[in-house]
C-alpha cells in the first residue's frame, strides 16, 4: 500500500510541474522515479539501473540545490518560506531516498 501512496505522489509532483518554465526536468525526472520503482519492482530492471538513477537524482539535487536551475527558472515564488530552487531540491533529496530504499527492499 505506502508503495503505490508514494509512487502516486511522485506522479502527482510530475503532474504539477507541467506549467513550470523548467518543467523539461522534472516531469520526466518524477515520471521516472515511479516508473523505475514499479519495473524494479516486477523484476523488469536490476539494482544496476536504480543506482544509476540515483546518481542522476543526486546531481539534480546538486544542480538544484546550488542555484543553477536558476539559470533556468527565475521565479522566485515562496511556498511556506521555502523558494522554488529549494522545493525542487528537496523533491529530488525525496526521489533519491525512494529510489534507494526501493533497491534494498528486494
């Protein structure tokens, strides 16, 4: 049951990024994350696979984190006290710690 819960989220957090001016990363990042849970799932993709997706979700934490989607994104809006850059490296902290506790459940 929390594995679906959380995979719907993440396809939720996809779905409310469409309108973003950056949304070219993160709905396929979010797509991703569930999708790649779901085939670990059934056994249609290995450890190998999620490791490198959290590599990935790691550099987009950093990238995000240290301001350069600004580059991309230069909306500043704040959601409680946390602007955007800061939301959106706490969703891919979020992804990486899924993904990671997906890959040590089997």
């Amino acid at each position: 049951m929390l594995f679906w819960i959380v995979n719907s989220l993440f396809l939720l957090f996809a779905v409310l990024n469409i309108n973003d001016p950056d949304w070219f990363l993160w709905v396929p990042t979010y797509f991703m994350v569930a999708a790649s849970a779901v085939a670990y799932q059934k056994k249609l993709i290995n450890k190998r696979v999620l490791n490198i997706l959290m590599f990935y979700l790691l550099f987009v934490f950093g990238f995000t984190f240290f301001g350069f989607v600004e580059i991309i994104d230069q909306s500043y809006d704040t959601m409680v006290n946390i602007k955007e850059p800061n939301r959106e490296a706490i969703g891919a902290l979020m992804a990486t710690g899924w993904i990671f506790w997906i890959s040590r459940r089997q």
